[in-house]
C-alpha cells in the first residue's frame, strides 16, 4: 500500500469521476436531438476494438524475453483465455480459467 | 417499486447476478491482495461501479499511480461506454431523477441487458430499466464485499490475480473480432501501441499510442466506413 487513506480516497474518486463522465458525456453533448457529427458516430465505432487491444498490449508491457518464467505463463493464459472464448464464448470461464492458470503457473511452475 | 416489476426485471438479471458475483469476488480478492480491505472494496463498488475500470484502480492503487495518470487510463478503459450512452439516448428520455443513476450505472452488461431487454405488459419500462440498473448494481456490491471478506478469511497466495485484467482484454477483443468490422481497427490499436511502446517507453506509451490510433482511424475513414456500412445491410446470421 504505497498511498495514504487521503491519497486512496482521491484516487478513488478520480476513478469515480471519470467513469461517470465517459457514461454521461454523450447525454451531455447530444440529448437535445442534436444529431451527432458523423465523425464522432465513426470514431465510436472504430475506436473500441482499436483500444481494446491497445490496453491488452499495455497489460502485457511487462512480459520478459530474458527468462521462461518471464514470457510463458503469459503467452500460455493468454492462448487459453483466446481458446476457452472461442470454443464456449461464455467470459467468465474464460477469464476465470485463464487467470486461475495463469496463478498455477506463475505460482508453482516457474516460480 | 411494485412487485410485478420485480418479478419482470429479477430473471433478465440472473446472468449478470452470476457474471457480477464471480468478477466481483476476483475483484474484491484483489484488493485485498494489496493491502485494502473490505470496507475499500464496498467503498468502490458503490462509487466508481465499473468492472474493469475497477480491476485497473487495483492496479494503479497498488502502484500508486499518480492521479493524472490515474485519469489517463480510467478514461481509457472506459471510453467505450461513451459510445453505449449513444445509443441510450431515447431510452433515458424522461427518467427525470432517476436518469442520472441510469447513467452512473451503465456498464457493459446493464447496456446488454437495456438493449435487448423489454418491459412486459402491463410493467412500466421506466421502472423496469431502473430496477435492471439497481439489482446489477446491488450484485456487483455484493460480490466485491464477498471476495475482500473471504480474501481475508483465506489469505491465500494470490500471485498472478491480476491477469484477470489482461484475459478481461483479450475476451472482449475476441468478441470484438467475431463481430463485424473491428479487424483493422483492432490491428492498429495493437500496431501503434507497440511501436509507442518500442519509441516511448511503458511508462508514457498510452498518449502516444491513442493519439496514433486516432490518426490513423481518421485517415482511414473513406475505407474503413464503407466496410461498415456494407457490413450493416447483410442480415447478422
């Protein structure tokens, strides 16, 4: 815990802050019937799959080539959450399974 | 609230009771796993209420991550829920009061539910959306409480929890994928991020990084639009 309770808090309520203005930004800016600009109907729709697998990207920023343990458990939980949604599209068990193995491995196989 | 729009709205939330308990214990455990304890996770659940924007708060509160940064990638994370309020519009039309909670509480799975979800007979479809809104909300809660009391009570080795952030990511890209037109976008959201990766080092890679996506999306506009828009006139299977 590298942050006082008064830091937490105002992380917190950044945190707040900023999901409430993502989901109310649209009311804000187009509820009076206004049409919005075709340029921001597009990026809405581009946007989400591009920025998607940018965070996947950043998740995985820390991945080491220098030793197995360093890249392995990643690329194996990574392939499996792919895997698991492809074949039974249910999120949970594929979010659950692969980071349930993901702990396996980097708990007990290459720690 | 009367009963006959409980009894409507209960069974359309009884998947996301089983999504949110799960996801919301692992998010709990989480948070304990740093340091935060049950109190914390309340605290979040019912104020930020944002599966994987809350899954990064753990991140960031465990780096103690500045708070700029700390707006950066919230608004990131989130920034596809700008396009769910979009298409809300009319829903929320004269909610009154209660609009602004619709609002505060549209994750991922109450827009799936509010999108294809109707009011039956005889029920009223405000009440019906705001009671949707309210037992997800009720649930998330109930199951980040539940992983931070049992996180405590077990105290297990919980090393590597945290890549449920990452398989969160990686199983809304498949879904992504499988839908129409998000091929190219997605491969240049990975493509810039790895060059501002390679250029601007981990700790500053995501402006960079946005700010090449949006470039290059608004470049491709012309191309990447008329895909689309071919896409939408073929029936979904």
């Amino acid at each position: 815990m590298p942050l006082t309770p008064i830091q937490t808090l105002a992380s917190i309520a950044v945190m707040a802050a900023v999901t409430f203005l993502t989901r109310a930004l649209p009311f804000l800016l187009f509820d009076r019937g206004d049409h919005p600009p075709k340029l921001v109907l597009y990026l809405g729709r581009v946007l989400p799959p591009a920025i998607i697998a940018m965070l996947i990207v950043y998740c995985l920023k820390g991945v080491a080539f220098t030793t197995l343990g360093g890249w392995v458990p990643p690329l194996i939980a990574g392939l499996t959450a792919v895997l698991l949604h492809l074949w039974k599209g249910n999120d949970l068990l594929s979010i659950f399974g692969a980071t349930v193995l993901y702990m396996i491995l980097v708990q007990g196989v290459f720690a | 609230m009367k009963r006959r729009t409980l009894a409507a709205a209960f069974p359309v939330t009884v998947p996301v009771l089983m999504g949110y308990l799960a996801i919301g214990m692992a998010f709990g455990l989480m948070l304990q796993s740093i340091g935060y304890g049950v109190l914390w996770a309340l605290l979040m659940s019912v104020v930020i209420y944002a599966g994987s924007g809350q899954y990064l708060g753990v991140s960031l509160l465990a780096v103690g991550a500045p708070l700029h940064q700390v707006a950066f990638l919230t608004l990131m994370v989130n920034f596809r829920h700008l396009v769910y309020g979009l298409s809300m519009l009319e829903k929320f039309r004269g909610m009154g009061a209660r609009k602004l909670y619709m609002i505060f509480s549209l994750t991922d799975e109450t827009y799936a539910l509010l999108s294809s979800a109707r009011a039956p007979e005889g029920v009223d479809e405000h009440d019906f959306f705001f009671l949707v809104a309210l037992l997800d909300h009720s649930y998330w809660i109930a199951g980040s409480v539940l992983g931070a009391v049992l996180g405590a009570a077990l105290g297990f080795d919980t090393t590597g929890v945290d890549f449920a952030m990452t398989a969160l990511f990686l199983v809304i890209a498949v879904g992504q994928w499988k839908s129409a037109g998000g091929h190219i976008p997605a491969l240049i959201g990975g493509a810039a991020t790895l060059v501002s990766l390679l250029i601007a080092g981990a700790e500053d890679m995501l402006l960079p990084a946005l700010a090449m996506i949006v470039i290059a999306l608004t470049l491709l506009r012309p191309r990447l639009e008329g895909n689309v828009k071919r896409e939408e006139e073929t029936p979904c299977p």
